[in-house]
C-alpha cells in the first residue's frame, strides 16, 4: 500500500497482551475501511505478544511491528505517532477491541463535516458486567473549544481511543505523551482535543474496553498518586490558561477508600473547582465541603 492511500493509522501499543492480542487484531484487520496500516509497538513484552504480533504481520501487510526495550505506553505511542503516515490517526490498545465498521464511520464522519476528530462511545468490559463510559446517540458536530471539551467528557474522561485525529493538524500540536508518567492520556487529551478543529460525534459504533486488574498499577502506590495529581493539575492548569470552562460537579481525582477491618467505611472523591464530596460506605453522600476560591 502506498503511503497516500492510508486513511487511518492505527497505533496499538502492546506490553505482555497474549491473552487478549489475538481478539484485538481481529477486530483491526477485519476492518471494513480497508485503507489501514497497523502500527503494532511492543514494549519489550516478556510473554509471547511479539511472537503473536510477528505471525500476524506475516498474513496482512498492513502490519507493522515495532520491537523495542520496555519503555512505557507512552514512549510506545510516540514512535507510533514518529510512523503514522494516514490522513488520520487512532489508538487502540492491546487488551481492547473495537466495532469492524469503526474506522470507517470514523474517518467518513469526520470528512463529511471536514472535522479533524471524531469521536464514538466507550463500553467498559469487566468479568460479569459491562457500563458505558461514554455515549453518543447521535451525530453532532461541534466547534467551539469548551463545548468540545465537554463534549469528550475531559477532564473527568481522556480517552484518546475512542477518536481519530488529523495527523498533519495533530503533528502541528507538537504534543507528545509524557514518557515516564502514568495517566499520560490525562495530560495528552485536553491539550489535543481542545485545539483542534472540530469534532463530530458518531453513534452505533463502539470501542471496547476491556477492564483487567492490574492493567495500570497497585492503585495505592505512592506513584499512582502523585503521578494522576501531576496529570490532573496539568490539565486543568491547561484548560484554565486557555479559558476553555471545565464543567462543575467534574470529578477529577482519584477517589480516597477509608477502610476498616478491610470493610469500606467512607469514600472521598474531588470535584471541580475545589469540592469535597464524602460518602458513607462509598455510595451514600453525607457531606460535601466547597473550599472559597
């Protein structure tokens, strides 16, 4: 495939992904947008991901793999991001599957109304249930920065996967993910979505998430922590600097379990601007304290 016939580049970072690799893949080069090519990084897996990635790339040319030392998502979406040729651009990542008319009702509705993203609803995958994150249920296309914002659910929600993204207007951002940083999507999506031209919105379609334990870190190390503390101020620092409005009531901290015996006893979680929300067993509010700005 020549470089100026890849309407979409996907990026699929992958790191010890061998139980769901193979679900993921399908779903990609089942694609009913044929125009594709697969940028597939793996991370310095230890398990058989490359071999699986390797087999893969042997019976579709759309897919390219990238082997690299463990360096993080992060530095896994960069080199992606160095080798995208599309028109556009999306992330899926390695335990997650998506929709086999996805990208094409992505890349068509976002040239329908000359959009440089578009986005679609995020369904979240556990053991035995499953919730929408995100949800769209309809077409719309928006266009101005603080109504796009909200629109994507930032800063509660920053997904990258669930949009495409013009490549030569992202590439102009010059933004690239934190390496070394957990929650880099946090620090990523606002400064992308919010200054790029438009984004329209497309249901029946979804990206699949799948929620495994672990996938991140222990959510009580002291990294986990600081580094979504980092990644939210920056955000919101961000959003402020640029006067995009960040919606009220916006949960945007990682929530605080107050256990006893291992029984859970209260929560905290944090809203924007400065608001404390306390609830008895986790899910009856009892209090909330407004901090003066």
């Amino acid at each position: 495939m020549n470089n100026n016939d890849v309407l979409v580049s996907i990026i699929v970072p992958v790191y010890n992904a061998e139980n769901y690799l193979p679900k993921c893949l399908d779903s990609l080069i089942a694609q009913t947008l044929s125009a594709i090519e697969i940028i597939c990084v793996n991370d310095g897996s230890v398990d058989n991901s490359l071999k699986i990635l390797e087999e893969y790339a042997k019976k579709d040319s759309r897919i390219f793999v990238v082997n690299q030392q463990n360096k993080g998502v992060s530095s896994a979406r960069n080199v992606g991001l160095e080798l995208a040729k599309g028109e556009f651009v999306g992330f899926v990542d390695s335990d997650d599957w998506i929709d086999c008319d996805y990208y094409e009702k992505l890349y068509n509705y976002a040239k329908e109304y000359n959009s440089e993203m578009s986005a679609c609803s995020i369904l979240r995958h556990r053991k035995h249930n499953k919730k929408f994150f995100i949800k769209y249920d309809k077409v719309a296309y928006y266009t101005e920065p603080s109504e796009i914002v909200q629109v994507a659910k930032i800063p509660q929600w920053n997904y990258t996967v669930n949009k495409i993204y013009k490549l030569t207007s992202l590439k102009s951002l010059n933004v690239t993910f934190p390496e070394g940083k957990l929650f880099e999507d946090v620090y990523w999506s606002p400064r992308v979505v919010s200054q790029l031209k438009g984004l329209v919105t497309v249901p029946s379609i979804t990206y699949h998430y799948r929620a495994t334990a672990g996938s991140i870190v222990d959510r009580s190390s002291k990294k986990h922590r600081e580094d979504l503390e980092w990644a939210i101020l920056q955000s919101v620092n961000f959003l402020e600097q640029n006067n995009i409005k960040i919606m009220n009531k916006c949960s945007i901290g990682a929530k605080t379990y107050i256990k006893i015996l291992g029984a859970k006893l209260f929560t905290i979680e944090h809203f924007y601007p400065k608001n404390t929300l306390y609830k008895l067993f986790g899910f009856i509010p009892f209090l909330t304290i407004e901090e003066k700005q």
